[in-house]
C-alpha cells in the first residue's frame, strides 16, 4: 500500500508542475499519514511526500 501510495505521490509531483491553481490544486490533497505508516517508510519515499505537501502549502494554501 505505502508503495502505492509513494507512486500517486511521485505521478502527481511530476504532473502537478504547473503554478495555476486549477491545475495541481484541482487534482491534489495533502498526503496525512499515520505514525506507523510514516516509520514504514523509506528517506526518499519521506521526502517525496514532504515535496507533494509543502508544493501544496506553497500553491495551493494547505495548512500544515
């Protein structure tokens, strides 16, 4: 499932390169993970999830 997850997350970075609000803020929603899940993952699948939220802070003005 986490890699599942890992993969959306890396499609929707890559398709989402846009800074048109319609674009990755239409299709995109914060990535919230519980505890066990996020100890289950690799540093890079970590900061790849990270990117995908802090780029929709950025764009789309998710909090935290």
């Amino acid at each position: 499932m986490v890699k599942g997850l890992m993969l959306a997350v890396m499609l929707a970075v890559a398709a989402g390169c846009t800074t048109a609000r319609g674009g990755f803020c239409a299709v995109s929603s914060p990535l919230r993970l519980s505890a066990a899940s996020v100890d289950a993952l690799s540093d890079a699948e970590v900061r790849a999830l990270l990117a995908h939220n802090r780029k929709g802070e950025r764009l789309c003005g998710w909090k935290p």
